[in-house]
C-alpha cells in the first residue's frame, strides 16, 4: 500500500508541477473527489476568530501549511461518516506542511464535541468551534458538511460541499500537489 502511495504521489507530482494549474488539480479528482470545486483563482479567506483547543484561532494561524478545513456538526450524519477520512488523512499528513482543520459550527458545546469524537473513536483532530457561526457564514457555508482547501498561503484553492473520502488515494495526490508547489 505504501508503494501504492508513492506512485500516486510521485505521479501528482510530475502531474502538476505546478499545482496552481487548475486543470492538473481537476485531473487528480476521482471518486468521491469529484465534487471537487477547484477555483480558477485563489480566494482570500475571512479573519473571523473561532474557538480552538489554546484560546482563540484564525485561519491565518494555520499560514505556511495546507490546510483542509472541515465545517461540521455533531448532529449531521455525513459529517459522522466522514470525520473517520478526515482523522486518517490528518496521520497521513504527519511530517509534512499540511494539517487537517475540523471546526464543528453553530451549537455544538464541547462536551458535545468531546463526546462526538468518542464515540467516533477520532482522537487526534484537535476541537475547533465557530458557535455562532461567524466564520461560517463568511465563508458562505451553507449546509454541512462543507470542506475548503487552503494553499500555504491561506487562500482558499478549493472546495467540496457533502461528504468525501478524504482518506483516499486522490485526496492524498491533491494535498500532496499542494504541498510540492508550496515547497517550490
């Protein structure tokens, strides 16, 4: 499987030399990764503050890194199905200038949150909140689950409403893209 990987890897690399190329990061999308929306130009990203595990957050604190945010909630059941995918992609990505963002959105307290991932048995995505929904409204959020890619630049790249494999074989090609043209 590893091998399988690094082929993958390997591949999106030579693919998209420089992944800014919307049509090299649209080629990279298969199965769930379809929905997909790869924007023709980055989009600057609100600065509303939201609740994180050491105080109040940004997504401007994740700059430097790319970043798949995922706007959820502990009562949808999509984002239950996928929050597994996220967790998984987020120990792929260990070591690399990437991280995995899940920010529960409207009322979700946090024990309600705590609990959530219990039972889910996610234990290494820390606990982000936007209670009152300021940055997701901003973020035209409009139904859950929404996940929005952000280069290293903390610009929004891409975005894909409903649920998605995000531990998939393409996900994984698309951030590694991401990743190769923040290194360059």
């Amino acid at each position: 499987m590893k091998a399988f990987f690094a082929a993958v890897i390997y591949t999106a690399l030579v693919t998209c030399a420089n992944a800014g190329d919307v049509a090299a990061l649209e080629a990279l999308r298969d199965g769930s990764m379809k929905k997909l929306a790869v924007h023709s130009a980055p989009l600057e990203v609100p600065g509303e503050a939201f609740d994180g595990p050491d105080g109040p957050a940004t997504l401007a604190d994740f700059a430097g890194e790319v970043v798949v945010v995922n706007f959820w909630a502990t009562w949808c059941a999509p984002c239950r199905k996928e929050m597994p995918a996220l967790s998984a992609l987020q120990e792929e990505l260990k070591g690399q200038p990437a991280r995995v963002v899940t920010i529960a959105t409207g009322r979700n307290p946090e024990g309600a949150v705590t609990r959530f991932m219990k039972e889910i048995e996610v234990g290494n995505l820390p606990i982000y909140r936007d209670p009152r929904q300021q940055l997701a409204r901003r973020m035209a959020v409009l139904g859950l689950p929404v996940t929005v890619i952000l280069d290293a630049k903390g610009r929004e790249v891409a975005r894909l409403t409903g649920d998605a494999d995000w531990d998939s074989e393409s996900a994984k090609a698309i951030i590694a893209a991401l990743v190769a043209e923040a290194a360059e």
